[in-house]
C-alpha cells in the first residue's frame, strides 16, 4: 500500500455515496448522518455513515510508530511499525445508546524489530557500542477485527467516542539477523538464543493484537 492516504480518500468518497445513494429508499424518509473523526491512538482517522439509525459502515486508517530502548542484561532497541486500513460496521443494541458492537476487516502492515545492543569498555572509557543480533516480528496483512465501545453524535456538529478492539490473524513471522558488529563472546551468544526462544514462545499469543480508539469528530 504505497499511498494509504489516496486510497481511504477514494474508499470514504465511495462509502458517502453507497451511504447516501445506493440506499435511496430509506433515505427518502430519513437523514442518517456522516461522521468524519480524527484518532488520538494511532495517528489516523475514520470516516463512516449510519446506513440505519442503529448500523454504521465506516473505514479508518491509522499509522502508528515507536521507537524504545530497554535496558536488561544488554540493551534491547525496539522498533515499531503499525499501519492499518480497516473496514468495519457498528451495531447498537439499544438504539437511544450509545454503546456499539463492532466487526471489520483489516489490511494492515505491521512489524516489530529488536536488536541487541552491548557496550565495550577499555577500563572506565566507552570505546564502543554496537548490535550482536536481532529479532523482527512481522504480521501478516489481512485481520479481522471485533470490538466494542461508546461513541456519541450530534445530527450536526462535534462528535466522538472511545473504543476497544482486536485483530485476529494467523501469528507473526519471525526472522533472526545475526549480523554483528565485532566479535560475539560465549555470553552474549547465549543470551541471543534465550530471546529467540522466550520470543518462539509467544507466537501464537501475537495472533491476536488490540487496537484502540479515542477519537473527536464532526457529523454532518
């Protein structure tokens, strides 16, 4: 997906108009509004309409990225990228609340690097600081969603709401990169192989991701 943000401005222009087209007959009757709301997890936004007083369709996008060290028996540098477009459908039970079921559809590409990192000393001088290895997670591109949340909607003006949901997918694929800078010792060897293992370990647990939302909006 090298223009993510073309393809969801097309896919929501198509949304609006099957929302407000293609269900004509229940639109003579009735206005069911569109909503445009930005994210405040995930740096993206999503765009939906409610085809039936009580049933949204929406498609969001968000771009999500981190960058952290942490600090064990060697330095773990862990890097992060989500990107995720998501098609999806919110039910609310009960139609004067706002709380919502949702399901959805999502392609995502999304990855997880973890190189190992050490320190070399001449006496108390750092001479150098370099990489013995890494791990990358990566998942595959196609999820599907279930969630749930409360969102609140004028017929027009501010909108918004708060939501919790999960990617399921078969689990990441894990691929080793022993490229390291200068000589590895017995030690940290062993340790490389122990966060293979511990890593191995949690794959089928990585199957399943959350995904949040904190979003503010307009409705129109």
């Amino acid at each position: 997906m090298k223009h993510p943000f073309s393809f969801l401005f097309f896919s929501s222009l198509l949304l609006i108009l099957f929302s407000k087209f293609a269900i004509a007959e229940e639109s003579h009757s009735k206005h069911y509004p569109v909503q445009i709301t930005t994210t405040s997890i995930g740096d993206g936004f999503w765009t939906g309409s409610f085809v039936k007083e009580d049933f949204l369709v929406g498609l969001q996008f968000t771009n999500h990225s981190t960058n952290v060290t942490k600090e064990e028996v060697y330095d773990h540098s862990i890097g992060q990228q989500s990107q995720v477009v998501l098609l999806f459908n919110r039910w609310n039970p009960a139609r004067e609340k706002s709380f919502f079921l949702q399901s959805g559809i999502a392609h995502r590409k999304q990855y997880e690097e973890t190189v190992f990192r050490r320190d070399r000393y001449q006496g108390d001088t750092l001479v150098a600081y370099g990489r013995f290895g890494s791990v990358k997670l990566v998942w595959p591109e196609w999820a599907v969603n279930l969630g749930f949340g409360w969102h609140w909607r004028s017929d027009l003006g501010f909108s918004g709401g708060v939501g919790y949901g999960l990617l399921w997918s078969e689990r990441p694929k894990m691929t080793i990169d022993s490229t390291y800078d200068w000589f590895v010792t017995e030690a940290e060897n062993k340790y490389f192989q122990a966060q293979q293992e511990q890593t191995r370990d949690k794959l089928n647990q990585l199957a399943i991701w959350p995904l949040y939302s904190a979003s503010i909006g307009w409705t129109f």
